[in-house]
C-alpha cells in the first residue's frame, strides 16, 4: 500500500486528541497498538443467510430467521470467499473466520454431517493460510432433516442423538485441523436449536440427554494450542419459545465442569439483559469465553451491530478487566435486507471502535475516584469522556492500517455490488 504522509489534516487532529487524552494520562498511541492486536472472528454466515452449500434444498431450520431479499447473495464458496475478501479490505487490522460445517466444499457429492472431514475445508484452509486469517469453527445442528423434530443433541431418539454426536465430533477434529495447520487456536463452538415451542411436563430428561451426548462429543481430546470447545446458551428461539435444552443455567454449570469456554451470545438473555456484566462473573471460574457480539431488537434477531450502549459496555468490560487474551470476540448476526459485505463491515469496524473508546478509558483516574467513593465524580468524568475528540484516534487507526477512513469505504462496497453482486442474477 502506498506509504501515507503525515502531515495531513487527519494527522493534525490526531496530535490534538493525542495531547487531550494526554491529560488524563491515556496513551492513544498505545491503545492503537493494543486494538491492532485484536483480532475478530468475521461470521461466514452474514455473506448467505445462514445458507450454506450443502445444495439439498433444506429450509434454513432451528429457529433461524434472515429476512430480506437483498440481491447478489454469494451461491458458492468462491463468491463467498470473494466477499469475505472484499470486507476484510475495509476492516482495519487482521482477522478471523468463523466457519460453519454448513460451508463444506465436498465437490458436488452428498456427504453426509456426520462424515465430515478436514479434506471438505481444505479450499477454506489453504485461502485462510494464504490470507493470514486464523479460523474457528461450529457445528451445524439445524437445517436438516434429522433436526426437523426440533431436537439434535437432547432428541429422545438414541439413532438421531448418535448421528449428531458424530457430527459434533467430526466437527471438533475440522477445527483441530485448522487450529494445527494455521498454527492458532480454532474455537469450535456448539449450539443446538433443542426445545419446545410449548410447556414441557418433563425438563430435566432431555438436559440430561444433552449432557451426556456432550461428553461423548467432548471425550477426544485435543492440544489446547490448536483447538479449543465453546459451548452456547440461549434463553429462547423462534418455535422453542417455552424451554431450550441448553439454557444459559445449563451451559454454565457444564463449562464451568469442564473447564471449557463457554460463548455469551447478546441477543440470547431477556431483552434488558446485558452480557456486559456476567464476563467479570464467568471468567472467575472459566478459562476463557467466546462471545457473539450481536443485537436483539425486541427478541433475538440477530441484528447488524451498531455502536450502543450496550456494545459500548461489553468491550469496557473486556478491556477493564484485563481479558483480551481470554475473551475470543466473534460477530454474529444475519440480514439479508442490506448489502451482505456492508453488514460485516459495519458491525466490525462498529466493535473495533467500541474496543477503541474502551482502551481510551482513563482506568486510574476512574477507578480511584470510585476507591474514594466519589461517585459524582466518576459519573461526572464518565460522562465528559463521551465527548472526547475520539474519531480522530479511530480515524489514524484506518488510515495506519491501510483502509478507509470515514463513510469512504461504502464507495468501495458499492463498486463492489456493481461490478460483481450485480451479477449474481
Ligand atoms: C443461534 C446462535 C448461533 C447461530 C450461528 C449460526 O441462536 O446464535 O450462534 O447464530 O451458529
Ligand atoms: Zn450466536
């Protein structure tokens, strides 16, 4: 990329924020250093609506919904690569790829869930590796008929459980391949769709089905340097409105039991209910989290991610804590109504400025002024601080790391759809 120069009128306003965080004895230099350290996991599933390209036909399934008909939706692995690509072009740093089994390229044959193997994400790999993004991993346990009933993991039927603790199982190996062959990590996260759309009379026999099939699942291990198990909650899904297996209680207590991660997904709690707060909680008693940072708008709708409040104090609360090596941040959301790459772009570069406003935070000043039990004046400068010249450090983080600054980028997705989206009759 061509070198920028430094003494553009982006630059001048960075010297002034520079200098008026300064004052409060914040390093804007350092927190840039500190943002380009992070790295989020981009969901595969924003380019196709959850589609994936197993071809058979099936119904997005499990109580998903992605509603809109935007055109120029990617049909292949390529395209999707292509826009994946497109994104990662206007996201500044380096980033992930969260994959869904969904996403296998099994060369126009039916290979069936439960036969998954690495070779199937070999495409996936080897343009992960050329491109430097790390990949993590789900299994997919919806869209199929044999999670038609509702039930995967926790089904009542032995032969249905079986087949989708193979999957799970095949899934975890597809990760540990990209965790050993791309040399970092791969989260492989689990949710299941599992409930009941009305009032069960027995609420504990499928919990426990659920449990079991998950040490069954879990029973290979693997080098936590290449592969690491997440597992996710959910309050409620579309046709499961009275009783999800794997509720938040549920995978609390079973990923606190097992020492694995557990994923804090933010459109799965009751609507006022914040993630914000229970990262301090868990992460006394877990290694490490995932989240899915997501908005509900009234229920789980897994909504573009915009810059509220609410994002606001899940990346305080990471960055406060001191838990950017234990919180693995993902994005997951689904709109089919907007351009597909303008989705991801928004709701990542939403969370990197979210983490930005975060590193920004003067930490001393705040917290000795509630040691002191000065609440005035910690309201008083946590307000003030939300009108600190912070799009100036934003801005020399884009233009540092080679992307556009400002709304430039969404020229750039709008080529994008003319030259290529467009052509997706
Ligand atoms: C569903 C969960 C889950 C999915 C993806 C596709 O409610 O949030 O994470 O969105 O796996
Ligand atoms: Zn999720």
């Amino acid at each position: 990329m061509p070198q920028a120069p430094s003494d553009t009128p982006l630059h001048s306003a960075y010297q002034l924020a520079r200098e008026r965080y300064g004052l409060l004895g914040v390093d804007t230099d350092r927190a840039l250093d500190s943002l380009a350290g992070v790295a989020l996991s981009l969901h595969c599933w924003q380019g196709d609506d959850v589609g994936g390209f197993e071809n058979t036909g099936a119904a997005l399934g499990g109580g998903l919904a992605a509603t809109g008909n935007y055109p120029g939706k990617a049909r292949t692995a390529d395209e999707l690569r292509a826009d994946l690509d497109q994104a990662y072009r206007l996201i500044p740093g380096r980033h992930r790829l969260n994959l869904h089994a969904l996403y296998a390229e099994t060369g126009g044959r039916r290979v069936e869930r439960n036969a998954l193997r690495p070779e199937h994400f070999a495409a996936w790999r080897d343009w992960a590796k050329a491109n430097g993004h790390g990949v993590d991993f789900n299994p997919s346990c919806f869209s199929h008929p044999l999670a038609a009933d509702g039930f995967t993991l926790a089904s009542a039927d032995a032969g249905r459980r079986q087949f989708w603790i193979e999957h799970c199982l095949a899934s975890r190996r597809i990760g540990a391949y990209f965790g050993r062959t791309l040399g970092t990590p791969c989260v492989t996260n689990l949710w299941i769709p599992d409930g009941y759309k009305d009032t069960p009379v027995d609420r504990a026999a499928p919990r426990q089905r659920l449990r079991d099939a998950l040490d069954q699942v879990l029973a290979e291990k693997f080098d936590p340097a290449h592969h690491l198990d997440a597992v996710e909650p959910k309050l409620f899904g579309l046709g499961s409105e009275a009783y999800v297996v794997g509720s938040h209680e549920f995978y609390l207590g079973y990923a606190q039991a097992r020492q694995i991660l557990l994923c804090l997904d933010a459109g799965h709690f009751h609507p006022t209910e914040t993630i914000a707060d229970k990262i301090s909680s868990v992460l006394l008693y877990l290694p490490a989290i995932l989240l899915h940072v997501s908005r509900g708008v009234r229920w789980d709708s897994d909504h573009v991610v915009t810059y509220t409040d609410d994002l606001q104090a899940i990346t305080q609360e990471v960055v406060r804590g001191g838990y950017l090596r234990r919180v693995h941040i993902g994005l997951d959301y689904f709109d089919a109504s907007i351009n597909r790459v303008a989705a991801w772009v928004i709701g990542a570069r939403n969370t990197q400025r979210a983490l930005l406003a975060a590193l920004l935070e003067p930490a001393e000043p705040l917290r000795a002024l509630e040691q002191a039990g000065d609440y005035t004046g910690r309201l008083a400068l946590q307000e003030e601080l939300k009108s600190l010249p912070f799009g100036a450090v934003w801005d020399l983080f884009c233009l540092k790391q080679g992307v556009p600054v400002g709304p430039a980028w969404l020229g750039e997705v709008r080529a994008y759809e003319k030259t290529v989206l467009a052509q997706r009759a």
